[in-house]
DNA sequence: ACCAAATTTCTCAGATAACAGAAATAACTA
DNA sequence: TAGTTATTTCTGTTATCTGAGAAATTTGGT
C-alpha cells in the first residue's frame, strides 16, 4: 500500500481538522487512509502505509469502531481482519451527528438542568444565573430535536435536503 | 467575584466540553463565567474567580476576543478594562459557526480541490481517488452554502428556523 | 517626563496525551 | 497440543500542551 501523493495530502489535511474537532490525529488520519482505499485493509497494511506503530492502529480502528465509521471485513483465505468505512459521506455525517449528539448535546443538556434546579433551589444564587440556564438550555433542546430529526433521515434525504438550501431558509423570511 | 457552586458546575462542564471540541480548557471557562455573569468583569476579577495566572486569562480573553466572542468594555472611574460575553446564545452560535466554517471547511474545500486536480492530472493516481474526493466536495460544498445561509441570518430568524422543527423535514419526506 | 498601574510576551516546569515497542493473549492450523 | 500468526494490552518514552511567574512593554495619570 503506497500511497499517491494526493493520498498523502489528504490523510495529513484530515488529520489536521479532525485534530481541531478534538479527534486524535492518528484516529483522523487512519479514517482518512480509509476513505481513500476501495478495498478493505489489514491493520499492517494501515500500519505501513501511515508509517505508524502497529499498536496505534489497532487503538484507533477500536476508537472508529466505536463510532461506528468503521467495519470489519473477512476475506478470503486471509485470517486476518480487514477494515473498511462506510462509503456514502452522508451516511458518515448522521452517524458522526448521532454520536456527538449522544456523548456532547445530551450530557450538556442534563448538566444545565441540573444546574437550572440547582439555581432555583439556592436562594444565594442570583437571579439572572437562572435566566442565563434557561436560555441555554432553550437552545440545546432545539439544537437536540434537530439532531434527532437529522439522524432519523436516511442519508439520501439528508442529502436532498440540503440541496433544497435557499427553499428551506424562506420558511423564515 | 465569588462563584456559586451553580456557576462552578457550569463552568467546569463547559471548559470540558470546549475541550472535547478543540477549545482550550481555560479559554472556553473564562467563556462560561463571563456567560453566568450579567456585569462586564476586569481581567483581575476573573483571575480570581477560576483561580488561574493573570497571564492564562489575558491569552483566554485575546482567543475570545479573535472569535469575536468577547468585547472589551470601559468602566467609568476605572482604568482597567472589562469583558463582556454576547448575551445572545443565537447570535453566539452563529458567529461559532461563521468562525469554523472559515477556519476548518473552507480549508478543507481548498484542500480537497487541489486533491481532486492533482488526482486527475497523475496518471498514476488510482480513478476511484477522484471519486471519492468528488463526493467530499460535493458534501463540503452544500454544508458551506448552508454555513453562508445561516450565518446571514438574524439571530431570532435562527431561533424561528430552527422551532420550525418537523416542518423543515417535512419538505423531504 | 516620570511614575504607577495594567497588560502582554516570554520562558520554563509540570501535566497530559500520543505513540512505539515489548509482552501477553487469543485465534487459527496442522 | 504444539507451533504460528494475529491482535490486544501494558509500559515506558517522547512530544505536545497548558499554565504559572517573571520580565518587558504599553498605557494612563500627574
């Protein structure tokens, strides 16, 4: 598995902006190795072709496994185990929706409740921390009802709804 | 500027989960407290608050202020200058999303064009690279024009949108 | 111009995360 | 069951990030 300079460029720049999203590098950039090969790898061949250790293979794909981007494939008079991630961008972008929704939106949502009751309990609390919650969580739930809505569509709805683009945004003028 | 054990916890979990997005700890705390107080603080007051280096917060409140998060305001009798955070969750979410899609998608976009020619110029490149770059593009390109849409909208036309809820889907089925 | 206060920049130490390599475990084959 | 290969877990090192404190600079007042 040699990779093409363009390969290359790639899997670096993905490795940079899932850096910034608060993705491991490696983790972004054996996705990124992914998305560009057809064929599912063994973990050496990822190993080889990143120039990383074999160990840091096997923590990343079990990370990308655990949000579902990536999947085991057996093939043919090979014991060993291959990977490949899902092929449609959409479909990567609900489930990547899905699961920070679950480990971020909902965590977050319970903490300001929590803060919220907690507020309206303390009579020290001033009044406008209260107000601040409200707001706050006002908007994680709006934010949280479209994450749910967006992760029960199909990605070729999702798609199709993001091509209707300036249509949706004349619903509010 | 003692903090009630609700600010503390709000504090704590939003530092946390700006960290979980690629914000630093200290600069998305200085962010949270400024959130749960109504009054503009002075550096020093803030310092105080979380507990940390004068110089930790005079870099935070400069980061804040590059996402345009934070303003500077002039208090009457006081040399010092003060901090103040929008009031406006929406108005702070929009500029959020103007601010990232300016520094992570239209890199990538460039990034991902200059794959997709130099894939198609190298002969040597496998066709199935181009492929896959094209459907990134394309994907990259609607979630830009979307970001554009959004970020000219008013922050209340935001909020309508987005309690429009299921009648957005219901334009797709 | 000088002094004092405020702020920023610089440097360095400690904490944390990333990663390589070794060791251990598991899975398969004969 | 022994031997081989694949995979995971563990451990120690390296790199990076974070943040404190000092030094330097800027700003404002007299």
């Amino acid at each position: 598995m040699k990779l093409t300079p363009t390969m290359e460029k790639f899997i670096l720049h993905w490795g940079e902006m899932g850096w910034r999203w608060g993705i491991n590098r490696s983790v972004a950039q054996v996705h990124a190795l992914l998305m560009m090969t057809t064929k599912p790898l063994s973990a050496e061949e990822i190993c080889e072709s990143l120039g990383v250790a074999r160990s840091n293979v096997s923590n990343s794909l079990k990370e990308l496994q655990g949000w579902g981007l990536v999947r085991v494939v057996h093939v043919f008079g090979d014991r060993r185990e291959h990977f490949e991630t899902l092929r449609d961008v959409w479909e990567m972008f609900l489930i990547i929706l899905r699961e920070r929704k679950k480990r971020e939106i909902d965590p977050t949502l319970q903490t300001l409740r929590e803060c919220a009751t907690d507020a309206a309990k303390d009579k020290q609390e001033p009044p406008h921390t209260g107000e601040r919650l409200a707001e706050l969580i006002e908007f994680m739930e709006l934010s949280s009802g479209w994450a749910d809505r967006a992760q029960a569509m199909s990605p070729a709805a999702a798609k199709r709804l993001c091509k209707l683009g300036d249509k949706v945004f004349r619903l509010v003028g």
